[in-house]
C-alpha cells in the first residue's frame, strides 16, 4: 500500500471513530511529529539570527536596493569572469 492509499484509509478511520481518547492520541503524535526548524538549528546558528534580528531593529541592516547598489559592480565584474572561463573551457577539446 503506498503512502497516499494509507492517508485516505487513515483518514476514513478517523471520520468514522467516535473514540475521543483514540482521536486526542492521533492527535498528540501528529503534533509530537511537527518540528519546528528553529528547534533544528544549532544554538549558535539562534545567536546569530537573533543578533541579526536585533541588529535590523536597531537599523543597523541594509536594505535589498542598498545590497544591490552596493556589489552591483563586484557582481558584473564576477559574472563577466565566469563567462570568460566557460567560454575557454567549452573551447578545450580533450
């Protein structure tokens, strides 16, 4: 039986029980199985988030435009040498 079969049959068992204790115990392994990704990182990735976090109240951040703005001369520069290396090594025949 693959997965999708066993929800729908899954399902129909719930819709059709009136056992509230059966329903209350689906219900806590249902939320027992959520994660949260906060709750996946480690504590220093949180840290840093919540500095980051911190840091954008504080106006500290930079905007997307003022990002752009800024490396938008690194980027073409990067981008063109990229394109020249895979032009160069399209052309090498092995």
């Amino acid at each position: 039986m693959n997965a999708d079969s066993l929800k729908i049959k899954i399902a129909q068992k719930v819709l059709n029980t009136n056992d509230t204790t059966l329903i209350k115990q689906l219900d806590a392994v249902m939320k027992a199985h959520e994660t949260d990704f906060w709750d996946e990182l480690t504590a220093e990735q949180q840290a840093s988030i919540t500095r980051g976090k911190a840091q954008i109240k504080a106006g500290k951040g930079l905007n997307t435009e003022e990002v752009l703005s800024k490396y938008k001369r690194w980027l073409t520069v990067l981008l063109s040498r990229i394109r020249i290396v895979s032009d160069l090594t399209s052309s090498i025949t092995v």
